[in-house]
C-alpha cells in the first residue's frame, strides 16, 4: 500500500496532466535511442508477440502505448496502469482506440486489482519509486503469460558519472541534483531524490529478479543516454559494451515457457 505522503506527492506533480495534450509517439526505428521512452519503444516494437496483451504499470501521459500504437505495432490490448487521479482522467480523456483500457492499479501489489494475464508488463520509471521492489516483482510475474516478460528501465547507480561522484564524496542522486535535494529546474525537491527509494546495478536487479522473484532469465537492452561527451554513434557502442559502467538499465526478465 502506498503511503499517503507519495500519493499526495504524485498528485499534485501531475496535476496538469488531467488536460495535457495526447503524448507526441517516439518512432520505432531509431538506431541509437537518447532516452528511455524511446529505447523501450524501440526494443517492445521488437520484441511483442502478434496480439500481445500488454500492461504499463505506471503509464504516465501514457507515450509507450500511444508510440507503439502510432507506429502500428499489432498489440492485441494495451493496459495503462496509473495511481494519480489526474494521469487516469487525461489518459481516459486520451486514449479512445478500444485496445486501450485505463485502470487503477497499485504497483506494490496489481494482482489485487488486475486479474488478466499478460505477455508483457512495462515498467519505466518506476521500481525505484517502490516500497517493496522484491513482493512487487514476485506479484508482476504472477500476472505474466507462460513465456512473458517484464520490461525495467531504471536508473545505474554504478553508471561511471555517478561513481565519480560518490569517488569525490558526493551522493550519486538519480533523479536531482544537489544530492538529491534540488529538481533539475532548481526548485527544492519535494522529496529526496524526487522519491526514489532503491538503487540498482545491472548485476543487483538482474540476481534479484532471477533468483528472488521467480524470473527465469534476464537479458539488457542498453542505451546511451547522457552525458554527451561522446557522440552518439561512440556512445552507444560503449552502452552496448560495458552496460554496466556506461548505460542507464533496461533490462527484460522473463518466466519460464508452461
């Protein structure tokens, strides 16, 4: 259950969303994605089944799906999943394509409102906002088709920027700045590290999924994201080389086939 504090926090973060235009769509063919909206859009349109039911727990203003959809990936259901009461009134504003449903669910436990089973669940943003990122996992896999997986992206805390700033004393905050204390635009954070509660290295998530929460198997999707020392074409070559020095983490985590 999510305490009362984040849910406050949340709410008013996102308040503008309830009339936010529909999300712009990331297109599917982009050879070396900058961010993590557009490397998942580009690795789901790979790697969804025909007719997949999908769920994105977390959907924000709900650019996964809207990307995907626009791009004509042939999903068979597109789930968007939201906690925030004006992210679920501008997504069901939105989103009237009748693959798409917009549910309520907690990402500490979906299971108790969602029942269906799914291909694929999409998580962006959003393990390390978690209370309990371990029950979570374990509840997401239950919701999972023989063969399904879930798609993280979350950020490196062993990414080679945030090692030198720990090296010179700092804290490595993921999501502001000032160690954790300041948003990107300056303004003082509501929360520490806009609320991110678990750090993750591609090692630690991939042994935490596999052999704590019921995951068969992992596999990175990395990309190159920031800072821009390196040009594109070098940087994405050193993201797929050394994800874990180099890249933020995706990473896909499947159950096993029936």
């Amino acid at each position: 259950m999510i305490p009362n504090r984040l849910l406050e926090h949340y709410e008013d973060k996102y308040a503008a969303e309830e009339v936010a235009p529909a999300p712009p769509a990331y297109p599917l063919d982009v050879r070396r994605p900058r961010h993590r909206a557009g490397n998942a859009v580009a690795n789901l349109a790979r790697l969804l089944p025909p007719g997949a039911d999908v769920l994105e727990l977390a959907a924000g203003n709900g650019q996964i799906g809207e990307s995907l959809r626009a791009g004509g990936v042939p999903f068979g259901s597109y789930t968007l999943s939201e906690i925030s009461p004006p992210r679920l009134a501008g997504l069901r504003r939105a989103f009237t394509d009748p693959r798409f449903e917009v549910a309520y669910a907690d990402a500490e436990r979906p299971s108790e409102k969602l029942s269906g089973k799914y291909d694929a669940v999409v998580m962006l943003a959003l393990i390390e906002h978690l209370i309990d990122p371990m029950g979570a996992m374990r509840d997401i896999a239950s919701l999972l088709k023989p063969g399904g997986f879930v798609y993280v992206d979350t950020p490196n805390i062993a990414k080679w920027t945030r090692r030198l700033r720990l090296a010179g004393g700092r804290f490595p905050s993921t999501a502001s700045v000032d160690e954790g204390l300041t948003r990107g635009d300056g303004v003082p954070a509501d929360l520490h590290d806009e609320g991110h509660l678990h750090y993750f290295t591609y090692r630690s998530l991939s042994l935490m999924l596999t052999e704590r929460c019921g995951y068969a198997s992992t596999e990175f999707h990395p990309y190159y994201e920031a800072p821009r020392y390196f040009g594109d074409r070098l940087g994405t070559a050193l993201s797929r080389w050394r994800p874990g020095f180099f890249a933020e983490i995706s990473m896909v985590a499947r159950v096993k086939d029936a």
